[in-house]
C-alpha cells in the first residue's frame, strides 16, 4: 500500500494525505500539530480510487502518548469510529484532546464487522450517557460489507440537484466557447461529449450529485 489511502482534514487546515508514521501495511498514523491552530474536529475519507480489501474496513483511533508521572509506559488509544465501503468518510469530534501540541491519530485497516460492532457499542455508550458524541456512529448492514458510519445525511433537493448539473456542465463546456459574431456558442460537439462524460459518472458514482464536491 504504497501510494495514499486516507485524506485527513482538521477543521479549519490543508488536506494531509500522507502518514506521519507507517506502522504495517494495515496501521498508520497521523500526527497534526495543533500549536498554531487548535481543532476540535476532523474528517477522515478514503481518497478517490482507493478500494479496502474485501470485509475490511478502517477503524480510527484517538493515541495519546504515555504519561510516565502516572506510570504509564505505553500509548493508549480511544476507538472513535470508522470509515469503509458505502460510508467513505466520517467527521470526529475530539473533545479538544492534544498530546505535547499535537493531535495523534492512528488508522487500522481491520476486519468490518468488528469495526461495526465497536461502533454499535459506542453509540450505545454514548446514548446511555446521553450524550451526542462525534461522527463515525451509524447503523452496520451485516449481510454486506456496507458501513454506515456517519448519520444519513439529508437530501438535497431538487433544485439543489439541477443547480449542481448545470455548474458541472458549464464548467466542462467552458473551455469550448467561442465567438460567432457578437454571440458566444458552444458547439454541440462539446456537449455532446458533456453528456456522455457525465452519464458515464453517473453510472459509476451514482451518488456524486448529492455529494458538494
């Protein structure tokens, strides 16, 4: 697993996409400074093209390092969620943990019904203490490798839906304009070629429409 998985965004900076530290093939790890910008959140996605392998699914964790004034001689790790097949990305509160001006964060690539089922019990942890939490919750299909790691987000509507078809089609037929007199045209070549571009991702990302990508 040479070339990047994971894409982490902490609120408020840059995309990271490659690992502070590479463990295994299978763990990784991540660690943000937090000196010049605090954050509270982060969101975790697998990058475009990247497939798990088969019931797998990546499990995050929260790794603080050992505090030796309490005796601690190794790390410690708080599971907060998960991201895999049909849920590709999560948002994670952190509560505002840092470790010595950085926040650390391991990523596990494990088996998907164990990440599910560790999910399963931290909503039910966290409904019992009433409290919200961050993302990575949501509910496991376990007669497919389907994650459901974030809550469903809500539909866009209709006239979101057509506002997106046609920014996605101007900015593809843009670079085709041209002048034919005082009147800018577009040849019905280039739209064509729109159409079939845009069924074609249609066919293979059913779902980027209700995505603001």
């Amino acid at each position: 697993m040479s070339q990047p998985l994971f894409g982490l965004v902490p609120a408020g900076l840059p995309v990271i996409t490659q690992p502070t530290e590479t463990l295994s093939q299978t763990s990784l790890v991540y660690a943000i400074p937090t000196a010049q910008k605090p954050f509270s959140h982060v969101v975790i996605f697998l990058l475009p093209g990247v497939v798990l392998p088969e019931n797998t699914a990546a499990a995050i964790y929260l790794v603080t390092p050992p505090d030796r004034a309490q005796g601690q001689e190794v790390p410690t790790s708080r599971f907060l969620g998960g991201v895999g097949p049909g849920k590709e990305s999560a948002i994670f509160k952190l509560h505002n943990e840092n470790s010595g001006g950085q926040v650390i964060l391991g990523v596990s690539i494990e088996d998907a019904g164990s990440v599910a089922q560790r999910i399963t019990e931290l909503q039910a942890a966290r409904s019992s203490s009433g409290g919200g939490g961050g993302g990575g919750g949501g509910a496991f299909d376990g007669h497919s490798s389907s994650l459901a790691l974030v809550p469903a987000r809500q539909q866009p509507s209709t006239l979101v839906l057509a506002q997106r078809i046609i920014k996605n089609a101007f900015n593809f037929l843009s670079s085709f304009s041209g002048q034919a007199g005082q009147v800018e045209v577009i040849p019905l070549k280039a739209f064509e070629d729109w159409w079939r571009k845009f069924e074609g991702r249609l066919r293979s990302d059913p779902g980027f429409l209700e995505r603001d990508d």
